[in-house]
C-alpha cells in the first residue's frame, strides 16, 4: 500500500518538495501516514487529502486531512476512490 498525498483542489500529487504531478505512479510515497500528514501540514496548503494507492488493486480510498483535525484541510468525509478520476 502506497500513501500519498493530493491537492483535491488541483487534483495535483506531490511529486517532490516543489514539485507536482498528476499522476499517481509518479507521486512520492510516503513511508508512513504521519509523514504525509506532517509534509501536508508544513506546506499549509488548502484541500490536502491522503490517497491510499494498492499496487495491485489501484487507488482505494482518499481521506481529507480535515478529517485528521487538521484546520486548513477539507471537512469531507472519506470516499472511495473506484467512482471518481484521479
């Protein structure tokens, strides 16, 4: 399971510290969730989200950091990710 880390306002994946992509398999994994989390905090950007991604099965599920606590992050609950584009 990759985690990574996507701007739902630009449908952007970090792809390193300045970088974007807009691609899932060019994104950067984060070794662990807090990592993303704490990455996503640092860079006070608006409408972060964590972006679960299996190899196998494709992306699973996407979770606004607002969820986390976080208060520049979208509110939304999390939502799978089979119905909608990355």
């Amino acid at each position: 399971m990759r985690t990574l880390l996507r701007n739902s306002l630009t449908g952007l994946y970090v792809e390193s510290l300045d970088t974007w992509t807009n691609r899932a398999d060019g994104a950067f994994a984060f070794d662990k969730m807090d990592q993303a989390i704490w990455f996503a905090r640092q860079s006070d950007i608006s409408g972060m989200e964590l972006v679960f991604v299996s190899d196998a099965a494709g992306p699973v599920v996407r979770v606004p950091l607002g969820s986390l606590g976080h208060p520049l992050m979208s509110l939304a609950a999390p939502r799978p990710l089979s119905d909608q584009p990355l």
